[in-house]
C-alpha cells in the first residue's frame, strides 16, 4: 500500500473536500507524516502554539490525542480535522472546530496550524472556506469564533479573507509559548456574505 492510499479520503464519514484540499479527523495511520511535519515546523509553530509537552510527538501521546479527539466528536463538542492536499494526500495541517455550543448558541470556534514548508500558498484559506460550508451546513451552526495575536499577520489577513469581520480586543487572553497574550476577536455567521470562494463538502 502506498503512502499516497494512506491518506485516502474515502473511509471518513466526518470528510470535508475543500478547493484543492480535503479535511478528516486524524487516525493512527496519519502518526509518521504528523510527527515528521511537526517536527521540521517547530520553530514556525512554537511562537503562536500552546507549549509542547515534551511527549508530544511520541506515538503513544498521538494516540491519546486520537482518542481523546473520537471522544470529543462522539459528544459533539469538537471537531479536530488534518487537512490534505487532494492530488497527493500530504499533510499540509490542521483545523479545529472547538467549543461547539448549542442550545440558544449554536456557536463553535475556530483554530488552525499550518506546516512551514506548506504556509503562504493558499491551503488554509481554502481548509477554512470548505470547514466553514460544513459549519452552515450539517453542523447548523449559527457562529464561528476565531482569535488571533495581533502580530501574526498572516492569520490575520486569512480571516479577513474567509470572511470573518474583527468584533474585540481581549487581553490576557490565552497562554501561548508560556505567555498570556493578548488576542484580536474575530467572528463569523451564517447570514453574512459567503467568502470569497465556495468550497464543495462532502
């Protein structure tokens, strides 16, 4: 079996097919191109990621993050998602769709990590997009939530991008690298104007 067919999108129920990319819950099988993509990006990661357990890239910890993610999707609460790049099924990185309130909320948010040798050429704008018809559609959210530190500009001009307007400021607001940073808020709903680009879901 090829390493191209390890990634293949057709055994997932939770599948999203974007532009040019696809988006799956992570399985055992995805352990060596993660860990590897992980790690040749830790540098470009760190600076914007909570600390790295010393463990993190072990396949025992990956394991119980895979668990711990099936268990999350069974209570519907989140929806952690790798994304690939449709022709070949390389791992470009990851999207999440956290914190899923319903009731009178219908409400999720956000968050997102790109490998460095895959950032700036357009994949997430296009994960985000496709994860975004998935949210407004089958999910029936009514709100999705992002927050970005002021500096990274790059993430910054990819929610503009997909949509999202700014709403806050809010200090302190999450711990990143080991720091309390302050984060600008951004948000999107399901009545405002469709991104820029339509992605097919699946």
């Amino acid at each position: 079996m090829s390493l191209f067919r390890l990634g293949s999108p057709v055994e997932s129920p939770h599948l999203i097919r974007g532009d040019g990319v696809y988006l799956r819950p992570g399985e055992m099988r995805d352990f060596e191109q993660w860990s590897s993509l992980r790690e040749r990006s830790r540098d470009f990661l760190i600076p914007w990621e909570p600390i790295w357990a010393p463990d993190d890239l072990t396949r025992l910890a990956f394991r119980r993050r895979i668990r711990r993610n099936n268990e999350e999707i069974e209570r519907d609460e989140t929806y952690p998602f790798f994304v690939f790049r449709s022709d070949d099924s390389v791992l470009l990185g990851g999207l999440t769709l956290g914190q899923i309130r319903r009731g009178v909320s219908q409400t999720g948010t956000m968050g997102y990590w790109m490998g460095a040798e895959h950032a700036g050429k357009g994949y997430m704008s296009r994960a985000v997009r496709a994860a975004l018809a998935r949210a407004f559609g089958s999910m029936r959210l009514h709100r999705i939530e992002a927050a970005c530190l002021p500096r990274n500009a790059a993430s910054l001009h990819l929610l503009q991008r997909c949509g999202f307007r700014e709403e806050g400021y809010a200090r302190s607001y999450l711990r990143i690298n080991g720091a309390w940073e302050d984060h600008v808020l951004f948000a999107i709903l399901d009545s405002d104007p469709a991104p820029q680009s339509q992605a097919s879901v699946g």
